[in-house]
C-alpha cells in the first residue's frame, strides 16, 4: 500500500511533464531494503529519468520543425544558348573567335520547360567546359579508330541556373556535368560535337516563395543532334519542401 514499507517492496511514481521546464528527478520516489539495493535503484531511478528527459526534449525539439516533403520531379525542356564565349581572353584567345591558347567556353542558356508536378518554368543560366589549352583535360568518350585511337572525347563543366515559375516563386540550382561527343567521330573543333550529351547532376541551392527553403536537385541530359538544331533536356530528381506544399 501507499507509504506503507514492506520488506522487497518497491513503490514507483513517474511523472512525463507536459513542458520542459516541469521536468525534475523528484518526481521518482523509491523505497528499497537495504543500503546496496537503495543505491541500485537510484542509479536506475536517474538513468530513466535522463532517458525520459531525452524523450522528451527530442519531442520539443521535433514539434518547433516543419516536417519536410519529399516530392518526385521529371522534367522535360528546350535549350536555348543566349551567348557563348571562350577564355581566358588574350593575345591567342578571342572570346568570340576561341584560339589557341583557349581553355574554356561558357555559355549562357535559357530553357523553357515543363515539371511534374510543379507545371512550366522558365530557366536561365550558365554553363562553362573547360577543355584545357590544346585540349588538356579532355578524355576519351569511347569514340575510336581501327587502331584504337580516340576520335572522340569529354570534358567536364560546371554552372548555375534559376528555374522561374509564372506565380514568380524560384528555385536555384549548381550544376555539374560531362559535355561528350555522341559519335564514333568528332574531329572538328574540340573534338565534343555536335553530336553531343551532356549528362548532368544539380544541387538545390535555394528557392523563393512556394519553395522557400527548398533543397535536392536532378540527374539528366541534354543532347544536341547538329550546330543548328534544337538542344533537348530531361531530368528527374527529388524536391524536398518544409511543409505541406500548395
């Protein structure tokens, strides 16, 4: 019974606080025979108070925080290069004529595409290849000769973009990729095509209104048939969102 001492008896009172702040150990109270057995159980006594403490803090915690949302997103989009230009510009490198001593090129880019579930956007950005000077850091694509030559090769790029949608909410993006001749022989140029892909991989950076605090990104590609016509992108990736979304 209730402050009654019995030999082997053992009477406990646990109490979990609504709030932190009504957290405290001498909500346990224990009545043990014997000096070993009392410190016994006020070691178990306090190692389930920290544990229920911790319980509790975690929940706290957790109930100040959003929970995110994880949205799947595929995407289909036209390119378009707004400019494109070669560096480092000097006396064998024209930043519209490339050269010799060239290393790079860099593009600006606009997309016009399409997501599900997020509807159409439209992006801009940059994108830059960098080759190396008389093709240093360029490497095989696969494309060879009789011999086992390469006439093909790839080389890596890096770059930005932001993704606008038409209520104005935006999401920003790194970007890194291959840019790789697709044919058994490109040997015009920095040997990359066209034909060419571009397989990329993009970070979430950022976003405005409807994706404020938005995180993720995409894996696709892009491909590009000829120098006049159309540069095709697909991706898919994940979107993660604090909230429920509209």
């Amino acid at each position: 019974m209730p402050g009654t001492a019995r030999s082997n008896d053992l009477h406990v009172k646990t109490h979990v606080p609504v709030s932190l702040q009504q957290f405290s150990l001498s909500v346990f109270s224990f009545n043990c025979q014997g000096g070993k057995s009392t410190i016994k159980w006020r070691l178990l006594a306090a190692a389930v108070g920290i544990a229920l403490f911790t319980v509790v803090l975690a929940d706290a915690v957790r109930a100040g925080e959003p929970d995110p949302h994880l949205i799947y997103t595929e995407t289909i989009g036209q390119f378009t290069i707004t400019n494109l230009a070669f560096g480092p510009v000097g006396p064998h490198c024209s930043a519209s004529k490339g050269g010799a001593a060239c290393a790079f090129t860099t593009v600006d880019f606009t997309i016009t595409a399409n997501t599900v579930p997020l509807g159409p956007s439209t992006s801009k950005g940059t994108f830059t290849t960098l080759y190396g000077v008389n093709g240093a850091f360029l490497f095989p694509s696969g494309a060879h000769d009789a011999s086992g030559n390469p006439t093909g090769f790839c080389a890596p790029g890096s770059g930005t973009s932001t993704d606008t949608y038409p209520d104005g909410s935006t999401i920003s993006s790194n970007l890194q990729g291959l840019n790789c001749c697709a044919s058994d022989s490109c040997t015009t140029g920095i040997h990359l095509g066209p034909p060419s892909i571009i397989s990329f991989s993009t970070v979430i950076t950022g976003g405005t209104g409807r994706f404020a605090g938005a995180a993720g990104g995409v894996s696709g590609n892009d491909s590009h048939n000829s120098a006049s016509g159309p540069m095709l992108a697909h991706s898919e990736g994940v979107l993660e969102l604090l909230g429920n979304p509209d």
